[in-house]
C-alpha cells in the first residue's frame, strides 16, 4: 500500500512527521534554555532544615578552620623566631 | 511460513507493550481518581503508636553526604529513647567512617560499625546485614547515605506497622539535585511517575507495592525470619518485596513519607546504576516468577501485577526485538487476515516508542506535584528510554552468560555521590 502514494502525498507525509516531532521537543527546548521550574520540588517547610544547612555549612567550616589553625600555628612557630633574629 | 512467524512474534510483543499500556493508565486514572483522598497529612509528633525503631545507613565512601544524613538523623522528631541509627562503614577508603565516628560521639543512640576490608565492600546486601545483627528495633528502615529525610519521617513511615499484615513499608523519593542538568531533571521526571503514580496507584488498589531499597523497611522479626538480605541478588530490595508478599504479609506505600536522594549526575553514572538495577530485577524474576504464581498467600490481581512487575526491565529488550522484527516485516508481504499495510505501519511505529502512556503518568504525576512546566521535559524521556535499551539487553545477555557458565558473582557498582545537593536544601 505504501508503494500506491504518489510523491506529494509522500512529501506531505514527511513533513508532518517532522513538524510533530519539532512540536514533541520544542516545549523541553524552551524549558532548558530558561528554566522556569528546575526543581527541586519542597518537600519540607521548617526552621529545623534551615538550622540543619546551617549546620552541616559550619561542620564544613569546622574541618576549613582546623586547617587555618595549623596554618596559623606553624606561622606563628616562623615569627616566634625572628625577633631572636632582630636581637 | 516465516511471515506467519515472525508476525505472530510481533504480535506477542505488541500485546505485552499493550499490557504495560493499560497498567500505566489505568495505575494514572486510579492516582487521578484518588486524589483528592491523598491530601499531604500533617507532620506526625508524638502519636500513640511508636514502636523501637533502627536505621540502618550504610556507606561505602560516602565522605561528600554522610554527614548531612547524620545531621538529618539528628534531627528526627521521633524520641531517641526509642531510636537506633546504625552506621555501616563498609570499609570506606575516605573520611566517612571518621564523620560518622564524630556524631556518634555527640550521639549515644548512633553506633557506627567499621568493616574492614576482608569482611566489607561486598555490596550493600552485606553490609546491611551486618547491621541487622545490632539492630534492637522492633522496625528496620534503611536509607542511603546521601538522602535527606523530613523530620518526621520515622512516624510516618512506622505507623504503618501498627497493622499486623504490614510487612514493609516504602516511602517517597524526591531527587534533590534536580536542577543540577538535564539527565538530573529527567530522573526527577522517572521518580514523581514511579512513586507519585506507580507506587500510589499500586497501594491503591492492593497490588504489589514495592519496597525500593531505601526509605522504607520492614518488621525486624520478618527481616530475620526471611534471612534478612539476599547478596547474591543485585536488587535486594525487589527479593525481599516479593519475599515479603510471599510470606503472606504486605508492603504499604506511604508517599506522604518523602526524602530527597542525590540522582545520578552522568550518562555513565546512569548506565552504572541502571546496569544494576534491570540485572537484579532480572535474576528476581527468574527467582520469584513461579513462586508468585502458584502462591496461595497471593490473590489473582497481585499476581498478574506481580508479572508484569517482574518482568518490567525485560521490556526493553522486548522492543528492541519487535524493532528488529518489524524491519523484514516491513517490507514482507503480509498475509491477507492482517487487512490493510498502514495497520503494520501504524503497529511498527506505536512499538518504536513503546507507548506514550508512562509519559501520561510523568505528567499526571507533576501536575498533582502542582508543578508548573517539569512536565514541559516530558518528551526528552524519550531518550532515557532509548538509553534503557542497550542497558537492560546487555544486563540481560550477561545474566544469561552467567546462568550458562554457572557464575553467580556479581558486582557491586556504587553509585557516586557529589554532595552537591546541599545548596537545593534551602529552596
């Protein structure tokens, strides 16, 4: 049956398929390229989540400022020494 | 005669598609018809019933997450004195066995268990069970390390238990990195359809609901009875579901018990996880499948939803060979009872998509999400599902291999976890 349509019919046929297919993907291209509801959907509405952040970024800072700490004292071991120097 | 054949295949294949069709809208219209009934409930403290209750959290280099879970376990509004947070480091290469040694320093009802190397890193299945044996809770809930619940999760989820028949409970998924990408935002898309519908849908009319290996748990005595997690299956949490209905209890889903996870964040994370995912469905099915249907413990619609279940990571194999059919079809003659040509047209081309009703149920699923335009990516799932082809025919071809050979070792292949999820949080 396929081989009785004549070619504009045919035409016509591959051009719907391509407009239908543009039409599928163009509302995701719209939303990709500025999106408007990226998510993530809230699940939870408390003060206890934003306390919890709070918390998890100070924990992150904790092991930053461990860091600084021995930083700082090995700093302080180098000019502990030159005022010796100065003398 | 290999017309006849192969267009009798097809039409196997077209009818199973057509199965899955009409489950997945008929699962849509069920959620649809029930929603007014599924209104959010309010935060759950201090109700009557509050069973002990361990969680068990196993890690495996979890150092990006463990703590934000720990922090979150912290934070739970269920009594302490009746809560036990087990850690399992399974023999972690990173700093997580030392974050989680950090809390259950502050914590005395969070135990960390250290695996060492002989004994860890064989997969989750195993490091649960290790954590089973210190488990004191009359309920087991499991979660992964990078989900992060809401406060009042272990009511919600515990509940449930007060009805003797309950075996298992599951809660919701809800990725939380959804605006990482675009892979993140379809996964999204794959979640809000398989548990805001699918599994809602399913508790809704009594059918095999799905524990999925994380939020969730069941009855310690069961757990124990059953001989807790199977590590020689991939998809340990599809064993026990089935083990549990078997045993003649159920498991209830329970959506508005919600946690956001960390999807997977690549193509290749994606092939890894799913890779995991269809083998160990698969060797369930070829577990369970007989089991099931002659079970007295099951009735008629439990089984047929059992099957299709069971059998839904063989699906895309499924079309992958109705593609491969429908070619020489084409351009065969077909046999006068068929009727018109356009009817294996139309046929070959409904096949090549699988069917468009699991994207009805994505978008059903956002629009009860009150979601405004998540569903507007709807049509890019086709790739996931393109995607899901190569990964579940080659899950499948290497279980047969194994079955062929007699090796049974599989492995585990963690997901990796960025802990970017953080900066969602506060949305």
């Amino acid at each position: 049956m396929i081989e009785n349509l004549a070619p504009t019919t045919f035409v016509a046929l591959a051009f719907g398929v391509v407009i239908f297919i543009l039409l599928m993907f163009l509302p995701a291209l719209l939303e990709l390229r500025k999106p408007r509801d990226a998510g993530p959907r809230k699940i939870m509405n408390d003060v206890a989540t934003c306390e919890s952040q709070m918390k998890i970024a100070s924990m992150e800072r904790a092991e930053e400022i461990e860091v600084d700490q021995a930083l700082v004292k090995k700093m302080a071991n180098v000019l502990s020494v030159l005022p010796n120097l100065e003398t | 005669m290999i017309t006849v054949i192969l267009e009798a295949l097809f039409l196997i294949l077209t009818s199973l598609m057509t199965g899955y069709l009409i489950r997945h809208y008929f699962f849509t219209l069920t959620v649809l018809r029930n929603a007014g009934k599924h209104k959010k409930a309010p935060a759950l403290e201090n109700t009557a019933f509050q069973p002990t209750v361990s969680i068990l959290i196993p890690a495996y280099n979890e150092e990006p997450v463990i703590g934000r879970i720990l922090q979150r376990m912290s934070e739970l509004t269920y009594p302490t004195d009746k809560l036990q947070i087990i850690v399992i480091d399974d023999a972690s290469k990173d700093k997580t066995g030392k974050i989680a040694d950090r809390y259950s320093n502050i914590h005395n009802y969070v135990k960390v268990l250290h695996r060492d190397e002989k004994e860890g890193g064989r997969g989750k299945a195993s490091a649960l069970n290790a954590g089973l044996k210190h488990a004191k809770g009359e309920i087991v809930l499991c979660f992964d390390a990078d989900y992060y619940p809401q406060r009042d999760i272990t009511e919600q989820l515990a509940k449930e238990f007060e009805d003797p028949k309950v075996g298992a409970v599951q809660g919701r998924v809800t990725v939380l990195n959804e605006p990482k990408n675009m892979l993140t935002r379809l996964v999204a898309l794959e979640r809000i359809g398989g548990y805001r519908i699918a599994q809602q849908a399913r508790d809704d009319l009594g059918l095999i609901t799905q524990f999925g290996g994380t939020v969730g748990g069941f009855r310690r005595s069961l757990l124990e009875f059953l001989g807790g997690w199977d590590e020689s299956i991939l998809a340990e949490d599809t064993d026990l579901t089935f083990q549990v209905y078997l045993a003649g209890y159920k498991v209830r889903y329970v959506n508005d018990a919600e946690c956001y996870e960390e999807a997977v964040e690549s193509w290749r994370g994606y092939w890894k996880q799913r890779y995991r995912w269809s083998r160990g469905h698969m060797q369930c099915a070829f577990k369970h499948m007989l089991k099931v249907l002659g079970s007295k413990n099951l009735r008629f619609k439990e089984k047929i939803d059992a099957f299709f279940l069971l059998n839904v990571y063989f699906m895309p194999v499924l079309v992958l060979l109705s593609w491969i059919i429908s070619i020489p079809l084409f351009f065969m003659k077909p046999p006068q009872w068929l009727g018109v040509g356009w009817a294996v047209l139309l046929i070959s081309a409904y096949s090549f998509v699988g069917n468009f009703a699991p994207f009805f149920e994505v978008g059903i699923g956002a629009y009860l999400d009150g979601r405004t335009r998540a569903h507007w990516l709807i049509s890019l799932l086709i790739f996931t599902f393109l995607y899901n082809i190569p990964i579940c025919t080659k899950a499948f071809a290497d279980l047969v291999m194994s079955k062929i050979s007699g090796e049974n070792k599989v492995r585990w292949d963690k997901t990796a976890h960025s802990g970017d999820g953080n900066s969602y949080i506060m949305n």
